[in-house]
C-alpha cells in the first residue's frame, strides 16, 4: 500500500471510531435528558449513525477494489460531498 493512502485510510478510521464515540455519547445524553434536550440528542446520535454508515461504505468499497484501477481519490472526495450534503452545500 502507497504511504500517503495507508495515511488516508488511518485517517478515516480515525474518524469512523470518532464518530462512534460520538453517537453513543449522544445516545446516553437522549436517555438521561428530557425534553428539547433528548430529541436535540437523539437527532445528532441519529445523524452520526448516517456518517458512520457512510464511512464504512466508503472503506469496504476501498477493500474491494484494492486489485481494480480506480482511484481512491475519488472515494475519498465522495466522502467530502456527503457532509456538505447535509450541510446544505
């Protein structure tokens, strides 16, 4: 594997255990919270779950095509434009 993608995939790993951590953070706050403060909660941890989603997609579809031509540059790219969807880009 090429030294700057074994950096880039290290890197959404990264990302990906963030993610994770940050859902069940949210989760445990919807629990213990009521109110306007539970459902901010439970959407976040909702919209994690959707990144964290997205990402392991983006990582099998990188080990499936570890023998084809094609360039992880664009996976990575698509990566970026999922996020701007949501922020409204």
């Amino acid at each position: 594997m090429q030294p700057k993608k074994k950096k880039m995939e290290e890197i959404i790993w990264i990302a990906l255990r963030m993610f994770e951590e940050r859902k069940n953070f949210l989760t445990t706050v919807a629990h213990e919270q009521k109110g306007a403060t539970s459902r901010l909660a439970a959407e976040r941890a909702r919209l994690s779950q959707v990144y964290i989603d997205r990402i392991k997609a983006i990582l099998l579809v990188d080990d499936k095509a570890t023998t084809s031509k094609r360039s992880t540059s664009i996976r990575y790219s698509q990566l970026y434009c999922f996020s701007c969807k949501h922020l409204g880009s």
